[in-house]
C-alpha cells in the first residue's frame, strides 16, 4: 500500500450515463483537472449492454476464463465468444478515449474492476449455480482476475506515465456473500456463508496485484465490513454515506486514526435537486464531531463522491454532480467544524 496516496478532495464511482467514450472521458477528466480537484477515473458505460455492464466488463479482463450471456446471467465458458470480444473491444474503446484526454496528465487516476466476490457471486458455472458454490472455481476466478488486472494497471500505466494508478474493487455483495444471503439457481435456498478470513485473504490477493499503488474498495450496500477490507490492505473504503448508522461509528473512528481514506458518497446519483455543497457535507462534519476526531483531518482523511455510480443519471445531472463533489470537498476544507 503506498504511503504517498494524495487520491484529491473528489472523484468518481465508476460508471456514466450514455454510450459516447470520448464524452464520458472529457466530462471527467474535466471536472477534476487542475492540481488539488481530484481524481479522475476510467469511466464505465453499461447503457451499452452486455459487456458494458460492471459483470461483463470484468470478465473480459480475465485470464484463461471466459464468460458468456446466457438469459440468467454471465456464465463460465471454454473459449473466447462474441460477448468477450464485445467486452474487451468496449474496454479498449474507453482506454483509447480517456489517454486522448490525459496528455501530460500527472497525478491520480483511478480504474474500478468487480471484486472477486461479487464477480463470485454473479459469475454462473455450467450448471447454472453461481461460481460462489465451488470453493475451487472461487479460487480459480481470483486468480484469473488477478493476473487480469496485473495486465489491465501495466497497460493504463503505459499509456498514461505521468499518472499514479489507484484500483477500485467494486464489492457490492460483499456482505450477502459473508452473511450467506446469495440465492441459489432456484431461489428457494442460499448459498453458505464464506469464511471471514477466506474472504479477508482473497481480497488481500487480489490487491496486492496494486504493487507500490493505492487500493480502494467500493460498496453502496449496507453493513460495509470497515475492519475486514483494512486488514485485506485497502488504503481507501467508499461507500454510500447514506446507509451509515450509529453501529459503524467505532469502524470508521478507527479506519480513520490508521490512516485509511473514506470516499464518502454523499450526493445523490439519481436525478434531483442538489442541495447546496456546504450542505452535502454536513453529515460528515457531524460524524467527525459525534467521533471527537480532529476537524483539521477532514480535508485530508475524506474524499467526496456520488452516492453510487451514475449510470442512471442524465448526462447534464451526471457533470452537475462530479462538479458539485468538487465544490463539496471545498467547502469540507476551508470550513471543517
């Protein structure tokens, strides 16, 4: 985990509305150029369709494992198909779009890929049961991701030398997989509980694959594990600020005195009315009061950001709210109590 990880007072999630690469880059490589605005990130496109969406994109960056559509989902095949060429064309598309628009660019730029339990938990084997039922195909599959993803950071590094590479691990079903709530292929059973510290390992596996370069990983579900994805190395956690409750104070409090970054997401991804950014960041002001935690470590220790990805969002809302982050984390830094 590096030391030096300067991630910017805001970035983004992942995913943007529309199908246009070149707009979806511009937009956000705008929206956090100049020093100390931000990171900007590789944007995801899932409007359009299979292999767009976060499963496919990440199946396409596997090694010696493939996936295909079928009508209940993304499942492990033999060989490379049509629905892998398509998710790896997309990819290439996206990489070309964003090196256009981060010439001479120095600092961080973050790339999201799916985690390797929730890829687990989505990624279906030939019976139809999904991945997560077969310890071995678990393993194989983060393995695979792995070196997917060592391939993945060396080739955004080659075609952007000024930037430091932050890795994003999406795991939204990170807490179904530990709670054992994934449903069987019948719905009417659920898959067993993994073991903490199988999942802590794994996890640590894969992002390790990161080097010397910062790690985040990303959860907008409930219950996020603060402790578990710390000791797994994540230098950041972002999740949505909104699901937080009372119960994860003590997490946090400690996340932030050892030094992990929160990307808090605090403004809403879906088309609406934003409140002003000084109000966007009250609930975190509070928290760090409620915490005792000093107010000076705000700017440094929080990182601004949607509430979730902005796929469902129009594209004038989805650049209103990469630029209200930006102001947001402002107002957090010139004014923390």
């Amino acid at each position: 985990m590096s030391e030096a990880f300067t991630p910017g007072p805001a970035t983004g999630v992942g995913s943007m509305p529309g199908g246009d690469a070149r707009e979806a880059a511009k937009t956000v490589t705008g929206s956090f150029e100049g020093p100390g605005q931000g990171t900007p990130y590789l944007p995801e496109l899932p409007a359009r369709g299979p292999g767009a969406d976060m499963i496919g994109r990440t199946a396409g960056l596997l090694i010696d494992l493939y996936a295909r559509v079928e009508p209940s989902g993304w499942r492990i095949g033999d060989r490379p198909g049509r629905d892998t060429r398509r998710a790896r064309a997309w990819l290439g598309e996206d990489l070309d779009a964003l090196e256009e628009f981060t010439q001479g660019y120095r600092g961080p730029l973050k790339i999201q890929a799916v985690g390797p339990w929730t890829l687990a938990a989505a990624l279906e084997l030939r019976n139809g049961e999904a991945a997560l039922s077969d310890p071995g195909a678990c393993r194989d599959l983060a393995g695979s991701l792995a070196e997917g993803l060592r391939g993945h950071l060396a080739d955004v590094r080659r075609r952007v030398p000024g930037a430091q590479v932050v890795l994003q691990l999406d795991e939204p079903s990170l807490i179904a997989v530990l709670r054992g709530q994934v449903k069987t292929a019948s719905e009417y059973r659920t898959h067993r509980a993994v073991d903490r510290q199988l999942v802590e390992s794994t996890l640590r596996d894969v992002l390790a694959v990161a080097g010397d370069d910062p790690t985040v990983v990303h959860s907008c579900a409930p219950d996020v594990p603060f402790a578990l994805l710390r000791r797994a190395g994540a230098a950041a956690i972002s999740f949505d600020f909104s699901l937080l409750t009372e119960r994860d104070d003590e997490a946090i409090g400690e996340a932030v005195e050892g030094g992990t970054r929160l990307f808090a997401g605090v403004v809403p991804g879906v088309d609406g009315r934003l409140s002003d950014p000084a109000g966007s960041v009250m609930g975190v002001r509070s928290l760090w009061r409620r915490l005792g935690l000093n107010p000076g470590s705000l700017a440094e220790s929080v990182v601004v950001t949607p509430s979730c990805g902005l796929a469902g969002a129009s594209p004038a809302y989805a650049r209103a709210v990469l630029a209200h982050c930006v102001r947001a984390a402002r107002s957090l830094a010139d004014n923390p109590e």
